[in-house]
C-alpha cells in the first residue's frame, strides 16, 4: 500500500489526508500541536461554495455545511454604512449546487480530525528535515526520529520546512501592510445581518463581520500600520477598538463582546505565484505554496480544494511523482489567479488617502461588485479538482 506523510494537521493538511485516505493511501499527519484543540481556537472562516464542491468529493459536504450558519449575500459599505454594492451569493451557491457557510475554525477542525480519525495524527511532533531518494520521501522528527513513506506533503503554513527542502530557500514572504485583529463572540444587533457578510471599508481600515457556528458573530479588522507590532498584555482587545473610535457603535460593540483571550492580532502576509510546487516524491498544499491576504476568503479553501485534488490525483496513478506533478498542474493557475486577486483588493483597503479613498469607494468599488453581479461568480465558484 502507498504510504504517505502529511506535515501539518490545517485544514488544507487533514483535507488531503481524508483524500488520500478515501484512494486508498496509508496515511500520517504530523503535527508540532500539542493535541486537537489546540489546532485552531478563536477564529471564523468563511467556506465558499467551491469549498463544499470539494468536500462533496470526499463524502463530507453535507456534514460540514450543517455545522455552519448559510451565507446568502454579501454587503460592501462605506464606514457610514452607505451600500457600494451587494452580492446574491445564495443564488450563486445554489447554481453550483453548494452552499456557502461560515463556521468556526474549531468546529471545522473537530469534524475534519474525526473524519480522518485522530490516532492517523502524531500531535506534539515538529518536522526539522525533510529529505528524499528514488525510491521513498523521510521527515526527520524534532526528537531525532525518522518517519519514512512514498511521499511527504507539505501542509504546514507561510513558514513551511517541507517547501524549503522543495526549493531550497524559506518561502518568500512579504508583509502586505495590514495588520489584522479578529475574534469570536457572542453579540447581536439590529445592523447585523445573520445571513450576510458585512464589508465595511474605511480609510486604511477595514471591518468583516459574519455569523458562524453556534450563533457566534466574527469579526476581522484589517489596519494599515507598521510590520511586526505588538500589542500590551491584556490589550489587543483595546488595540483593536481605538482604530474604529466614530464608526457605528455595533463595531465596536462587538469587540467589546468578545473575551480578551479571543482577540488574536496578526500581520497579514501574502506570497507571489510560484510555478515550483514540489519535486520528486515531495508537494505543498495550501499556505505553504499559496499564502495569499484574506481579501477574497479563499485561503482555507484553496486549501480544501488543494488536498481534494492531491487525493484524486494520487488515487488514480501508480507513479507517485507522476501523480504529484499532475496535481500541481491542476491546482497552479487556480490558486496564483485568487493570490493575484486577493493582493489587488488588499492594497485597495491599504488606501488611506482622501482622493485615492474617494475614487476606490464611489467608482471603483461600485463598479466591481456590479460586475461581480452580473457574473455571478461563475469562475470564482468553480472548483479546480481534476478527474
């Protein structure tokens, strides 16, 4: 039986594990966790339809889309809360025959970790060296043990182990001049729709807000500032607040709502399109291959997408190396095209300029999202799986 061993227990990396498991594959997830729930905590994630596409493929569409709150439209607003534009993204999900839900990170991780079953992962267990010859791929384990297979996907984030032994260098990150606050909370109000993402764009700052499992509201301010701050101890929650002193009181409501622990402060990284996913016995999925801003809420699923696809790919070629490139070649454009789109929106919201704001906000904008209308997102919706 073709073994497998998947670094990273993300989603991108328990997605291609569950794929690769469904193919037949003997696989292993390792992890630097400490044990599941540590996985996520205090997040939301926003799963496009083309998401629940993929997942339909390995049995667990049904089952995840139940667990999050349906996402029927999109609103884009000005900081006054005058409309830019609106989206029907139930209707789009429907013709694509998924829906698109927001859930929380926890929840998402739980289902996916039973879904694979939790003694297929070593928790506790950090990759310090990944190296391969024509016959087998080996990961060297922080306490000196080596774990051997056929392969070995890299599934684990912007500062992946396995893409530096694919390219010989850490992946080039950049810092796309945001710095994002986000959290979970309890936290109602008239202004906030349950089926909507609300988009609020301001001068140099943005608010997201949309409802996830369990009824929780979750909240991602995104802020032009200096690379590398950091907040007081006890103080992110506060940090985050002030940027949005005069804007409607539910914002910061919302905020205030939610347990100071929860409030998570990060820089938003991006990567540049890349044509070197892997080599030999060796692929990435995901962040490690294609981190890209949260503009579009494509990150996680292009992830989806990726272990999907490395699961079909695999299933169905007795060459590994063979199966591996032929998954890269069907993910490659899909994922550089959302990376490229989600830096265009990203350096938009960095604007904070009185023209350059007006011009984005009251043309551009407007314009966009009436073109998004009309297409209804075929493309976008569109999964990239292989056959």
């Amino acid at each position: 039986m073709t073994s497998v061993t998947v670094v990273g227990a993300g989603v991108g990396g328990l997605t291609a594990a569950i794929a690769l498991d469904r193919a037949g594959v003997d696989v292993t997830v390792i992890d630097p966790a400490p044990h599941a729930d540590a996985l996520a905590l205090g997040s939301g994630i926003h799963l496009w339809s083309n998401a629940v596409q993929a997942l339909g493929r390995i049995g667990l569409a049904d089952d995840i889309a139940a667990l999050g709150n349906p996402i029927e439209t999109h609103r884009y607003l000005r900081a006054d809360q005058s409309a830019m534009g609106i989206f029907d993204v139930g209707s789009a999900s429907a013709a694509h025959g998924a829906p698109t839900v927001g859930l929380s990170r926890p929840v998402l991780h739980r289902r996916l970790i039973d879904a694979l079953g939790v003694d297929r992962i070593r928790f506790g267990a950090a990759v310090t060296a990944v190296e391969q010859d024509d016959a087998s791929a080996t990961v060297t384990l922080s306490d000196g043990a080596r774990i051997s297979g056929d392969a070995v996907v890299g599934a684990d984030g912007v500062s992946s182990t396995v893409r530096a032994a694919v390219t010989g260098s850490p992946a080039p990150l950049r810092y796309s001049g945001l710095t994002s606050w986000r959290g979970l909370c309890g936290y109602d109000h008239p202004a906030l729709d349950k089926q909507a993402m609300q988009i609020y764009w301001g001068r140099g700052l943005r608010m997201v807000m949309y409802q996830v499992s369990g009824g929780l509201l979750y909240w991602l301010a995104l802020v032009k500032a200096p690379p590398r701050g950091t907040d007081p101890v006890g103080g992110a929650r506060a940090a985050a607040r002030v940027h949005f002193d005069g804007w409607p009181e539910f914002m910061q409501g919302a905020i205030d709502a939610t347990e100071e622990p929860i409030v998570h402060r990060a820089d938003i990284l991006r990567m540049s399109p890349t044509n070197r996913w892997g080599s030999g016995r060796i692929t990435l999925v995901g962040d490690a291959i294609h981190a890209m801003t949260p503009d579009v809420a494509q990150g996680a699923c292009q992830a989806i997408e990726d272990g999907v696809a490395l699961g079909i790919a695999v299933g169905g070629d007795r060459d590994l190396p063979a199966a591996l490139r032929r998954y890269e070649k069907v993910r490659r454009s899909r994922a550089a095209g959302l990376m490229r789109m989600s830096t265009m929106i990203n350096r938009l919201g960095a604007l904070d300029g009185a023209a350059g704001v007006g011009l984005r906000d009251h043309l551009f904008l407007p314009v966009v999202y009436r073109m998004q209308a009309a297409t209804k997102a075929k493309g976008f919706l569109t999964p990239a799986l292989g056959s």
